[in-house]
C-alpha cells in the first residue's frame, strides 16, 4: 500500500468529498484509506469509529452554527431571526458541500440528533428563527427554511450562480419563508 497522508485535516476533506457524492452511509472507511492512499489502520489511528470521523467532519459547521447563534443573541429580538436568516445565507453559500451533508444526509441527522450539544444548537436554530412568540406555523417555517440550505449544494443550476447573488437569493428566500420583511 502506498504511503499517504493520514492527516486528520485530510481524513476529514477527504471524508467530506466522499460523503458528499455516496452519503454518509453509502461511504466505508476502507473508501475512506484508498482515497487517502494508506491503510485502514492509519485511518483508524486518528478516528477510532466512521461517527468520530463524521462528527469530525460536521464540527466546523456546528462551530460556526454556534458563533453566528451567539453574535445574533446579541440584538434586539426583533431582528435575531432576519440576521440568523442572512448568517444562514453566507455560511450556506461558503460552505455549500458541508451543508449539503449536514443539513441533507440522514445519516449526518441521525448523529446530530444523538448529540446533545448538536441536538442544543439545532434547537436554538430553530427556535431563533420561529421569532420570538413561535407558533405551529412559525416552527414549521423554520424547519422549511433549514432543510432549504442545503439546495445550493444539490441543485446543479443554483450551484453556477456566483457566491454574491446566490447569497442574496437564500437569505430573500428565507425572509420570504419566515415571513420576515426584505
């Protein structure tokens, strides 16, 4: 076997790569080494489970989830939602390949949801963006809009679309779902 790199920074983009085209689920760690081009073991030095990788790989999003959630805490209620919205937009947009696992892989979800620091951040997503008096529809919204980010990574003719207006386009979509004003 030919000697490779098994960095954790290259198993994790290397792992990101394959989730993104086969799933979480549909990916072995043994795809995982060949892509790396060293051994299962090496693979298995840094991450001890296919989990650990995965949530190696989801970390940086629920790092940045959390950042963005504390910095829009900050405002005045009325306003946390359309900046959460807007927040959202960019990391979608920068991130297009992890969110797509995140946000749309059932597997990833799974994960997120055995996770009570994951499952904390998800719930403070939501309940920030169902505003501050949240209703059945208001929840619902929500969920829409989130389950929404992930559509510039899946959807090849929304993919073409450069970083600026396909920014603009997210967030305007997710004030129009949450109704929130433009």
């Amino acid at each position: 076997m030919p000697r490779g790199d098994a960095s954790a920074e290259r198993v994790c983009a290397c792992a990101l790569d394959l989730f993104s085209r086969h799933g979480v689920a549909g990916t072995s760690l043994q795809m995982i080494a060949d892509a790396l081009g060293v051994a299962k073991a090496a693979v298995y030095y840094r991450y001890r489970t296919k989990d650990d990788i995965v949530r190696a790989v989801l970390a940086p999003a629920f790092d940045a989830f959390t950042t963005l959630l504390d910095e829009v805490e900050l405002r005045p209620v009325d306003e946390r939602a359309g900046a959460l919205v807007d927040g959202l937009a960019r990391q979608a947009v920068t991130h297009r390949r992890l969110y797509a696992v995140v946000l749309g892989d059932v597997s990833a979800a799974d994960l997120g949801r055995r996770s009570p620091d994951d499952a904390a951040v998800w719930l403070r997503l939501r309940e920030t963006l169902a505003g501050p008096a949240p209703d059945d529809v208001s929840r619902t919204r929500a969920a829409i809009f989130l389950s929404g980010l992930m559509g510039p990574a899946v959807d090849a003719d929304v993919a073409r679309l450069d970083d600026a207006t396909l920014e603009r386009a997210v967030a305007s979509a997710g004030r129009r779902i949450l109704g929130l004003p433009d």
